[in-house]
C-alpha cells in the first residue's frame, strides 16, 4: 500500500493555551489532528552581568562561527519567543540572533550567536530583551582591560612575537611569544628556541632612554602601541580581578598551560598573561617556563636595571627591578 503524506496549514489566532483539535478528512476517511498551543514567552529577569561567552572578537575581522553569549533567566513560563537580532552600539558591525524556542519553567538559559565584522577595538553593547524584560549584553572587541578606575586600555592580544592566529586566552606553546633584553628593539630568544644556553647572548645592557613611557625608536611593539609603563601594570594589577587557569604551574620548558587572567569576573577574560618564564641574563638559558611570568616595564631604574611585571600561581608584583640583560616577554599597550 502506497502512502502519501497531506499538508495542513494552520492560520488565526489561538485564543488560549492547552491543546487545539481538528476534525479532518477526506477520501471518506478521518481523524482527529492535535496542536500544542504554549504561550508567548514571560520571564522574570534577564541577567547580562552572568552571561558566559565563547568565542573572541577581533577588530576588522569576520565574526568566526561559533561566537554566542549564553544569558541566564529566572521565572520563565515554559512559552515560545521567536528570532530576534539585536545590532551592536558602542563598537558597532556586530549583530546578536537569538532564534526560535521555548522558555523552561522556571529558570534556564537563552542563546545568541554573535554574527558580523566589528569596527573597534572596546566593548560592544547589545540591548537585548525577551518575555517582557531587557538588558544590556556586553562584548569585548580585542583585548584590554582597566588601568585607572574608568580607565579603559587596550592591549594587544597576544605576547609580542606570539602566533596571533591562536585564541590568546589559551595557553599553549604558540602564544608565549619572544624574550627581549630590556631597551632593544629585536628578540633574544622565541617560544621555541631551545632551552639550552644561547651561545650569542650579549651582556651588554641598552642604555637609558632606550625605551620610555613615550614610544622610542627601540621600542619594539607594533605601530599604534608601545611598552607599557610601571604605572599602568600597578593600574593594571589595582582595577581588575585576576584569577588563574587550572595547571600544575610546575616549573618545565615543555609546561605552556599557565596564565593568569584580568577582567571582571573569574569567568569572563579580558587579558591574559601566559607564564612564560624568562632567559637568564647571564647566558640566555631558559628558566621558569609554566611556573611564572615576567614583562618588562618601559621605566629604567639605576645601575643598568630596569623595571618589570612578575607573577606566579597566586601572586602579582609590579615593584620590582632586573637586569637589563634578562630576556623577559613584552605585551604591548595602545599609544592612544
């Protein structure tokens, strides 16, 4: 027996919620089709501040697939909302899609991909809404995070010399970046160099003035950004939360899963610093890979010794000074 399938299509208003019924046939023959009529989508609150985001955004760059923001709700009535788009405001290029579902009873979560090409580095703002309640979705464009309070500052994403095609907020081999003697211009040693003694490595330190709070010809960073200052790293460490990533933080030149990250909450990164340990300023040996990390601040201090930013697992110091010698990481910060 051969069978062929009828399309029905359903038009009005429903005028209640439950189940709707129709009498149907033809060919002398019939049934009863069933529909579940839910009701339009009602929530109690919209909560942004908790959303959990995947993806990263890049200036001037296509929105990758797979970007969405995940926004908590409570009080949700089990009812339908339908596709909805939200454009970016601020930095501006972006656009947040929720599409068809129904809402849990109770609490639960909603979904929106993040589409479109952003035009600025900063935060991106989407005011959103669903079941009768809104609020505003925050994405960052780039990297950065608060130097001063209100302070906004861009820094790039990646470690100087890092494979910047790599999610910089993961810590792996490709975004440890170079080592550069304070005051010099040109690397002394990358991620995968060896870690044995650099033959080559000079002892002689730059002098001052090499680099500055203002961009010098020895600056190394890219056009548009420079060293950062002692003072910003102390804002940096003063008006951000900074938590850890899990990892054994053991001290191995094979370790490159430990970072430590800024933003404003343990789950949302907005700067990350891998521990890429540092290369002795003696012979360029390799020290401290996954157990720490070390970035060079542009202000020199006396007797050829300059200052950095340090950290470990659970601590983060900004006071210190080394040798102009050593060979520490350098992240670069805006010029504007």
């Amino acid at each position: 027996m051969l069978f062929r399938s009828l399309t029905y299509t359903i038009t009005g208003t429903p005028s209640t919620v439950g189940t709707a019924s129709f009498a149907i046939n033809i060919g002398g023959k019939s049934c009863t089709l069933t529909r579940t009529v839910v009701p339009l989508s009602v929530i109690a609150a919209l909560n942004c501040g908790s959303a959990t985001h995947t993806g990263f955004l890049t200036k001037d760059i296509d929105v990758p697939n797979g970007v969405t923001s995940v926004v908590p709700y409570t009080g949700g009535n089990g009812g339908l909302y339908t596709q909805q788009s939200f454009p970016s405001t601020g930095i501006t290029g972006l656009t947040a899609t929720i599409t068809v579902g129904i809402l849990a009873s109770g609490a639960g979560t909603v979904t929106y991909t993040i589409t479109g090409k952003p035009l600025a580095n900063g935060f991106a703002s989407f005011a959103i809404s669903i079941g009768g309640q809104s609020c505003t979705l925050i994405r960052q464009v780039g990297c950065g995070a608060y130097t001063a309070a209100g302070v906004y500052k861009v820094f790039a994403c990646h470690n100087l010399g890092a494979d910047t095609s790599l999610n910089p907020h993961t810590p792996a081999q490709g975004i440890m970046g170079n080592y550069y003697q304070w005051g010099k211009i040109s690397p002394v040693a990358n991620a995968t160099t060896a870690p044995d003694p650099i033959p080559t490595w000079s002892t002689s330190p730059a002098a001052n003035g090499a680099w500055s709070s203002t961009k010098t010809a020895n600056d190394p960073c890219p056009a548009g950004f420079r060293v950062p200052t002692q003072a910003e790293w102390q804002g940096l460490k003063n008006n951000n939360l900074i938590s850890s990533i899990s990892g054994s933080w053991i001290d191995d030149y094979t370790n490159f899963v430990s970072a430590i990250h800024f933003g404003p909450n343990t789950s949302t990164k907005w700067l990350t610093l891998p521990a890429a340990g540092f290369r002795l300023e003696t012979n360029g040996q390799l020290q401290n890979m996954g157990n720490a990390g070390f970035y060079w601040s542009a202000n020199e201090y006396i007797n050829n010794v300059a200052f950095y930013t340090g950290f470990h697992q659970t601590s983060v110091w900004v006071d210190d000074v080394k040798t102009r010698t050593i060979g520490y990481s350098v992240r670069c910060i805006s010029e504007n």
